[in-house]
C-alpha cells in the first residue's frame, strides 16, 4: 500500500502536466485493446 500511496502523491504532484489521449482510430470489435490513440 506504500508503493500505491507514493505513486498517487507523484501523479498529484505532477497532475498539471499530465496531459491526456485522443482515441484517433477505433475497430468494430475489442475497441480498447486495438485502438490507436494520439497526445493531446
């Protein structure tokens, strides 16, 4: 739980410079595991 704890604290810290993912291309099936996205 330390480990979890600590990585948490860090994606906080860092929250302003995380930026997300634009799903650019999405198959008919297993969507989430094929699809090809790109940065936002």
């Amino acid at each position: 739980m330390d480990v979890i704890a600590e990585s948490v604290q860090r994606v906080h810290e860092r929250r302003a410079s995380i930026t997300g993912l634009k799903m650019v291309y999405e198959p008919k099936y297993l969507r989430f595991f094929q699809a090809r996205f790109e940065k936002l």
